[in-house]
C-alpha cells in the first residue's frame, strides 16, 4: 500500500468522528463556549479543519487555496465536508517521495521538517483538538458520542 493510501486511512479513521462530532453542533450552539476564555465551537471546528488542510497542502507543497467565499456564513456540516474532501485530494496527491521532501515551516514553526512530520503534526493537532470539541459536544448535552478513532 502507497504511504498516501496508508496516512489516507489514518486521517480517515480520526476525521469520520471529528465531522461526525460537528454535525452535533446545533445552530444554537455554535457560539457555545466552555470557559469565557474558550474558542467558540464554530471557531474550534473550523480551526480544526482549516490548520489540517493548511498543513496538508504545505505537505503536498502546494499553496493552500481559500476553499469559500464567506466562512463565517457557511454550516459546520458543508466545512466539515468540503475541507475533508479537499484534504484527501491533497494526500492523494502526494507520491511516496513526496512524504520525505522537507518542508519549510520556518516562518510558521521555526523549523524544517519532512512532509510525513509535517503530515503526523496535523494530526496530532486534530487528535488534541478533538478531545475538546467531544467536552463541547458533551456539555451541549449529547450523550450518545462515536468512539476516539473509526476502524474500516
């Protein structure tokens, strides 16, 4: 299996519950907040989803592209959908190869790493986001949630 096929899956398996888990977010939650110094759940599902693509297509070493016009007036659940889609494009883009050119995150990191380090950050980033956004979800009231990760 291409390592873009194998790290696909893997960000398939966490992003199915992290959309799942914003299509719980009800348009009367989505300025919900935990703290008063929290992110709103619209500005943590959107962080999620938007960092993963930005660090994706630096990954593919592509630019990223503004995927809408106007963020702030589309539904979490179209985010969730189009940002997912655009994502897996760029993954299926990427050429064995292309997992160990390095990458310049100078400006944004500090460092220089290999597109896979680049890739595994994104997750890692979703992954402890996602703990959040399930605590959000569980204080809006919903009990029945997905498990951490979806197999298959």
């Amino acid at each position: 299996m291409d390592k873009n096929e194998q790290f696909k899956q893997y960000f398939s398996s966490h992003r199915s519950v992290t959309n799942e888990l914003i299509g719980k977010i009800g348009t009367e939650h989505v300025d919900y907040q935990p703290t008063p110094t929290s992110m709103t759940a619209r500005t943590l599902a959107h962080h999620m989803l938007k960092s993963f693509y930005q660090f994706t297509s630096a990954a593919a070493q592509q630019q990223a592209s503004e995927l809408f016009e106007n963020e702030e007036e589309t539904s979490l659940n179209e985010l969730a959908e189009v940002y997912t889609t655009e994502t897996e494009k760029l993954i299926e883009s990427m050429s064995d190869e292309d997992f160990s050119a390095t990458i310049d995150l100078t400006e944004m990191l500090g460092t220089k790493l290999p597109a896979e380090h680049v890739l595994n950050l994104a997750m890692d980033h979703e992954i402890h986001h996602k703990g959040n956004l399930f605590v959000y979800v569980r204080e809006m009231g919903h009990t029945e949630l997905p498990m951490f990760v979806k197999q298959g």
